[in-house]
C-alpha cells in the first residue's frame, strides 16, 4: 500500500531536502524501504492479479471452450505446474496489464519461463477459437455511417525492420484501422500493418471500402481523397474562412467518439505501450487481443 502524504504550501518538499540533507551529513543510506514494495506471495495474488473487468465465469467458459479446441497432441500447450485456469488468468492479465513476465512469476509463485510457456502457448489458441467474434469488412452495413481512424500500436525498435518506423507518431509499431458507429460502439478493425504505412494506404490494403459507398463514412485529413466527409485541409497560400472553420468544428464533434473507441481498445495495455515478446508474434498477439475485444462487448 502507497502511503499517501498531504503537502501543504510545499511543506513536504522542504522537509524531504532537511531530511536527505541530514542523511548526507550522517553518512548514511537513505532506507531502501522508501521506493522498495516488499512483496507478500499471500496477498500479492489477490491485490494485483485482478480480473474485475472479465467475470470468473467468463473466464471458466474460456476455459471450457479451451478444451475442447482440437489441440496438436504430445504438446503442452500451457504449464502443468499452473494448469488451465491460471494459465488463462496469467495470459489474460499480462494482455490486458502488460505486466513484466518476471513480475507475473513472482504473483503465481512460478518461474518467468512458466509465465512465458503459458502465454506463448495460450495466444494463439485464443485468438484461434473467438475468431467468430471478430466481425470482417463484409459485415460492415452499406448506407450506415461509420468513423474511421488509424492508430499505431507500438512497439520496440528493432534494427533490422525499418519499414515499422511511422514518420507521424516519431516512434515504431504496427498500424490498425478501427471503424465505430455514431454511437461510439466499436464495429470493426483491421489487420495490422507496416507502421510505415499512411492511414489511406492501410485502409486500401485492408479493402474495407470495397463494396461500400465512402460517402457515408467519417475520417480526419489523412483520408483527404477517398471520397469520405473530412475536415477541410487548409489551403497553402490562405487561412481557413470562417464557415470552413465551422465545418471542421462540427466535423470534429462527430469524430471524437472514434477517438474514444480506440482508447477503450487501448486498456488493453499490450497494445498501448511498447510490445516487448518477439516480433514475430505481434500480430498474432494483436488479433487474440482484438478477439478478445469482442468477445467481452458480446458477453455484456
């Protein structure tokens, strides 16, 4: 538990300088136990590895479904020490916290290759078997409106894949195109592609549109061309008039909630910050999560 310690009119902060001060002057360590949390294996299970935003029965149906999935035999495909449940738990957690394998060990009280067999062995069943789920291109309804954003799902910067680097948001990862309704309910996402890629690009690839009349969608300005309502792009050599300023305005009203489709998409942590396991299994990685998406909106 972090203390909590009330400052007033930055009294705090001038005792801390006194006290590390003193500490200098008597040659001794500040204690460890300030920036240390000892870590209790008995309660340490029931503090950090919480799964309130996924019902336990959820969890037992997946489960459920697990065993019945046709597996390759003669191959774990999840640690006996952990067995199914807490295999699914710790794969779970880690895809929706992003913990440290090493972290999530010490919660189980396993080793870290225990953690990384489970989640090595368990992503792709799951992305596997809630497939169905997962709603395609052809699903989309033509004549409903639809917003449509892109955003990068990062991850490290690894020296032999320079085409992940994306010019826009300075840093590597993988594209994705997600499509919500106008009443902000997450309707569709795409198959990632090269970070590289600008948002019109990765929506060609994806072929989306084929078949639907981009008239009835909504996008920012890096859809200029595709025949969808966008924002005016300011002319090179004027300023926006007032009426295009008032456009872009209500324009905008009506795209935020593709913004915040694609933050809920994020609590998923593992596609929020750096994604740090092989390269080669991102993508794979990014479907289970996306399955798994869908698979908690149907179940609510």
């Amino acid at each position: 538990m972090v203390r909590r310690r009330r400052v007033i009119h930055g009294v705090g902060h001038k005792l801390d300088n006194c006290r590390s001060a003193a500490c200098r002057n008597e040659r001794r360590s500040v204690s460890r136990k300030n920036w240390v949390t000892t870590l209790n294996p008995t309660e340490t299970n029931r503090r950090h590895v919480s799964y309130h935003w996924i019902l336990q029965g959820e969890i037992v149906d997946l489960c459920a479904t697990v065993s019945t999935v046709e597996l390759e035999p003669g191959i774990n495909h999840w640690p006996p020490v952990l067995g199914l449940f807490k295999s699914v738990v710790a794969t779970l957690t880690y895809l929706r916290r992003n913990h440290v394998q090493a972290e999530l060990a010490e919660y189980f009280g396993v080793s870290q290759p225990t953690i990384s067999r489970a989640i090595t062995g368990l992503t792709p069943i799951v992305a596997h078997m809630l497939a169905d789920h997962v709603p395609v291109a052809e699903d989309l309804d033509r004549g409903t409106q639809y917003i449509i954003d892109g955003t990068l799902l990062p991850c490290w910067s690894w020296h032999d894949h320079p085409e992940l680097y994306s010019g826009k948001h300075k840093t590597t990862g993988m594209n994705a195109q997600v499509v919500c309704d106008l009443y902000g309910a997450l309707k569709w996402v795409s198959d990632p592609v090269n970070g590289n890629r600008h948002d019109s690009a990765a929506l060609e690839i994806s072929g989306v549109l084929h078949g639907l009349d981009p008239a009835d969608w909504i996008g920012d300005k890096g859809y200029i061309g595709n025949g969808m309502l966008t924002p005016i792009r300011k002319p090179q050599f004027r300023d926006l008039l007032d009426w295009e300023k008032e456009f872009n305005k209500q324009v905008n009203k009506i795209r935020y909630l593709i913004e915040r489709a694609i933050a809920n998409l994020k609590t998923w942590r593992i596609l929020h910050v750096d994604y740090r396991r092989p390269l080669a299994s991102f993508a794979e990685t990014i479907s289970a999560v996306i399955a798994l998406e869908f698979y908690r909106i149907g179940c609510e």
